[in-house]
C-alpha cells in the first residue's frame, strides 16, 4: 500500500499537475505545488458539511485553517455512509482516501473518494497541522534547492517546472502553513522549540545556508515549523548582527561570521 500523502487544503486545491510516469498497472497521481506525490491522502480537520447528491452518492466538506476538502463515499461503501450519518457538523475528523484521477486522455480534476473516517478529538486535528506543516516545509526546502540547480527529486523537478515555482511562490506556501500552525491549540512558542528566536534561527543559518550565507527570505520560510513569524525573524537576525554572530555579505543575505 501506497504511502499516504499530508497536504493542506489550500496547496491541493490549487494543484493540477497529473502524473502518468508511475509504476505499471498503477494508476495516474497528483503532484501538488510543493511536489506532493498524492495517490492517498490523509486529513485532519472539521468536518463542516455532509450531504447525498443525486444518485445515493454521499459526499463531505472536511476544512483545515487554509481550505476545504470535499470528499466522496462510493455508493458500495455503505459501512462509511452509515459512520458519516452519525456525525454531526462541526466535529473533528481523520479522512484517509485515494485520489482518483480520471484516466482519460484529458485529465479532469482529481476527486477524494474515502477509504477511511472516524470521528477525532482537537488534540489530533493539531497534532496533524504541525506533522503536515513540518513535511511541506521539507518540500519547501527541496524546491529551493531545485531552483539552486541542486539534484531533487522527480517530482520536485516537475512540480517546479510545471507550476513555475519561484521564490515568491514558495514564500507564499510558507506563509499557509505559518498561518495554519497559528490555529493550533497551544501553538509552538519560542522558547519551546530549540530556544530562544535567535538561537533557533543561528541554528537554521548554521545547518542550511551555503558558503555564500541564506536568503533572509529562506530563513523565514525554514522558520516556519517553529511557530516564528517572519517579525520575529528578523528581529532575531538584528540580534545576531549586533552580536557579530552573522553579517551581511549582500543585501538580504546572511552568512555565519
């Protein structure tokens, strides 16, 4: 079984990119913006709507702080209606489901179709916005590397040629999952995550930045699993230039001294 992917709503909803290049006998996958390879996916949210459409087939409406997901529940899969029936909106739930992608010679756009739902408590919903803030950063990162000219992966590769990613783009998904961290009960402070804002933010220049030092724009957007907001990191990055920890060899850029 294939691994299930973690995307916020707001990055798959914008996603297009269909893939055929897989493994014989399997079917097409989504590759979303960050380079997401999405044949399951996995979600943690609110469930906001449920309803049935014309036909028996049952459909939901599951929201993350960025977006909504709309799932379907085939019309085979009556042990998941009925758990549906006993959900009353808003509760928090887990999806897990496949994404289907019709296999015609003009793709249309992808739908969830549910495997799994059950209902979930709020400590989970949040303990699944740090985990998939924390994957889509590690996507974040890879494309920046893609731009850099640094080998990644194919779908990175693709991802970055066909949506055209450059480093506002990327900057713009940083600034989701920011604000998607910022909902989550008890989120993540400074002094709670490596130490104080300076201290983790030597620690991202110290492990990230090459020998010509790290965009100030880099260091936000790797900052973003910390809970720190881009003031913060700036303020953290004056600190260690008056501390002569860090200089500045090019406008916007830091370098460990």
């Amino acid at each position: 079984m294939n691994a299930s992917a973690r995307v916020f709503a707001g990055e798959f909803n914008r996603s297009d990119l269909v893939s055929r290049e897989t493994a014989a006998g399997t079917p097409p996958v989504l590759i979303t913006r960050s380079g997401a390879c999405c044949s399951r996916i996995f979600v943690a949210g609110a469930l906001i709507e449920k309803g049935a459409r014309p036909g028996g087939e049952f459909y939901a409406r599951v929201a993350d702080p960025t977006g909504a997901f709309e799932f379907r529940i085939d019309r085979s899969r009556r042990d998941l209606a009925e758990i549906l029936s006993h959900l009353d909106p808003p509760v928090f739930v887990t999806v897990l489901s496949n994404v289907v992608v019709d296999q015609g010679p003009v793709p249309g756009k992808p739908h969830l179709l549910v495997d799994e739902i059950r209902a979930v408590d709020r400590s989970t919903r949040d303990s699944w916005i740090v985990r998939t803030a924390a994957t889509t950063c590690d996507r974040l990162d890879a494309l920046r590397f893609a731009l850099d000219g640094e080998e990644v992966s194919r779908e990175i590769t693709m991802a970055a040629g066909h949506y055209g990613i450059n480093r506002t783009d990327i900057a713009d998904l940083a600034e989701m999952v920011l604000k998607a961290l910022e909902t989550v009960s008890g989120a993540v402070e400074a002094g709670t995550s490596g130490g104080e804002p300076w201290e983790i933010v030597l620690s991202i220049i110290r492990e990230k930045a090459g020998k010509n030092g790290m965009p100030l724009q880099e260091i936000i957007s790797s900052a973003v699993p910390y809970g720190l907001s881009a003031e913060a990191v700036e303020q953290a990055v004056r600190v260690l230039l008056q501390e002569d920890e860090c200089y500045q060899p090019s406008r916007d850029v830091i370098k460990i001294l």
